[in-house]
C-alpha cells in the first residue's frame, strides 16, 4: 500500500526557514506515513523552488495569497489524507506516532498540534498557552499549528477558502466540532513576535480574529495586517 499521507506546505521566499521544516519531516518517512511533498510557491525570487526539488518535494507555482496556495496545494495531493503545514513550522518528537493514531479512527475529524515557539522566557509561553486554549476552547486552531485532514472530509467541506488571510479560521468553521488536538508539538518561528514585540503582535492578531468573526473582509484585513511592516513572509 502507498503512504497515506500528502505534505502541503505554502512558499514565498522561505529559503531561509524551510530546511528545518524539512528536516522534521524525516520521522514521518522513517515510519511510511508521507506520499509525497508538495510545496505550493507564490513567486519566490529566493531559491525556494530549487531547495524543494532538491527535497523530493513536487513544486507547484501560482499566485500568491496562503488560501489561494493551500488550496492549489490540495488539488495536486494524491494521498487519503492531507497535512499542512506553515513553511517556518518543524513538528516535534513524536508526531509521526500521533498521525498514525489518529489515521487509525478519526477519518471524520481533522487534527492540529499543540503550539510552541522557538524561543525561550515567559511571553513564548503564555502566547503559546493563549493559542493552545483558544484552539480547545473554541475550535479555532491556526495554521501554524498544522492542519491533518482526510480527502474526503476536506473535499465535503470545500477545502480552503480562496482568501489571502484567515484560510485557517475559515476552515475551522467549515469544520465545526471535528477538530481534535494532537498528541503533539508544533514549534513555530518567533521571528515576528520578537521583531514586533509579543504583546502588540499578540494583540494585532486577537484584534484581526475578532474582525474577522464580525464579518471583515478578509482582503481589507491582510492590508491592515501587513502595515507598517517590512513584507518579509515565510508562506503564502
């Protein structure tokens, strides 16, 4: 039988982060879960592309916008269930375990890891913690917390929207109640809450959810949440 599992991951100048993404991904082969690994670029001008081919990883290019890049992601997968992944994301030890418990019962749910931060004091933490509880409390886990999926629960709810910001809590609506928390840990990049600082950026995203769940448009929202900044994007 071929592995189960299709690796999606949104690109855009991710040269940088992308190799310890990859390199996470090593357990996953060693236990005979991962088909194959598609990255879905936006236009990187960084050598991305060439790092994926290298990989193995079968490289689909197209528009940029992290929805638009999941969803052409998912349209090239081939396997029964589908994973996704945020370029600057590396899995912890042991998931490879937790994919496979949750292959064996819970085609009807869809799974996210626990959130961690490549950094080390209290703020990583509590943010972490903040998102962990959200994701619990109201099923709303975000992207960087990886996204496992069958085909056919992500073709009966329509897949990813085709929007530039807020794909993840997008989905997570569509979903409803069908969300569980691995048994996991996704450690994420800090890069931009220690650029930013982690109470405003924390603050910048709460502000953007709730925009959002008032019925923001979600283009509107990605200008507002990319002002000020420098545009540097690991993803989609």
């Amino acid at each position: 039988m071929r592995a189960p599992v299709s690796i999606v991951i949104p690109t855009l100048n991710a040269a940088e982060v992308l190799p310890a993404t990859l390199g996470c991904l090593g357990e996953g082969l060693e236990a005979g879960l991962i088909r194959e690994l598609i990255l879905s670029d936006g236009g990187s001008t960084d050598g991305t592309p060439r790092l994926g081919e290298e990989a193995g990883a079968m490289v689909v290019s197209g528009p940029a916008g992290r929805g638009t890049q999941l969803r052409r992601g998912a349209e090239w997968a081939g396997g029964e269930w589908l994973l996704f992944l945020h370029a600057d994301t590396c899995l912890g030890d042991g998931w490879s375990a937790a994919l496979l418990d949750h292959l064996r019962d819970r085609e009807e749910h869809a799974g996210y890891f626990r959130l961690g931060f490549r950094a080390s004091g209290l703020a990583p933490r509590v943010v972490a913690g903040w998102a962990n509880w959200r994701s619990r409390a109201f099923g709303l886990p975000y992207g960087d917390q990886g996204l496992l999926i069958s085909r056919r629960l992500y073709d009966r709810v329509g897949g990813f929207p085709d929007i530039s910001l807020m794909e993840d809590v997008a989905l997570a609506q569509k979903l409803g109640g069908r969300l569980v928390e691995l048994d996991a840990r996704a450690w994420t990049s800090a890069e931009r809450y220690q650029r930013d600082g982690w109470l405003r950026r924390g603050g910048r995203n709460l502000v953007t959810l709730t925009r959002y769940l008032m019925g923001t448009d979600p283009e509107r929202l990605r200008k507002s949440y990319e002002k000020g900044h420098d545009g540097r994007r690991s993803g989609g």
